[in-house]
C-alpha cells in the first residue's frame, strides 16, 4: 500500500506551484479540499487520516465525498468543480 501525506505534499509543494506555476491562493485552495477530503475518507474509512493510503481513494468514496460537499456545505456542482 502507498500512503497518501507523502504524494498529497509533493503535489501541493512542487507539482502545483513548480510545474503548473499555479499562485499560493490557488495552492491554499488545493489544501483546503484535499483537507475536506481526508477527514471525510479517514470518518468514512474509521481510520486517522495519517493511516490514509492512496488506494483508500477509490472512485465511491470520491462519489461521495463529492456528494458530501454538495449537501453538507452547500456546494454546487459547478462550484465543487471550479
């Protein structure tokens, strides 16, 4: 199994802003969902979110994490996709 923290930082620290020059709000944003999206797959999963490994994100739990966003924070579609 592949933990997931390891890959989660290189996107977020060299991906992101290195190879795509993407901005520091666009990266914080980044963070910020794959932040939603830990603690909603470490709650579902019954595990820490350190214990997370890449192959825990399978596409139902996307789905309904998707889902989760959009009834529980009131996002829509086009907004989660943006």
């Amino acid at each position: 199994m592949t933990a997931l923290a390891p890959h989660l930082t290189a996107y977020l620290r060299e991906h992101l802003p290195r190879e795509r020059a993407v901005s520091p709000h666009t990266v914080k944003t980044y963070a910020n969902c794959f932040v939603l999206l830990v603690r909603f797959a470490a709650d579902r999963l019954k595990r820490r979110p350190t214990d997370l490994e890449v192959e825990d994100l399978g596409t139902d739990l996307i789905l309904a994490f998707l889902d989760h966003i959009e009834a529980q924070r009131g996002s829509s579609v086009r907004t989660r996709n943006g």
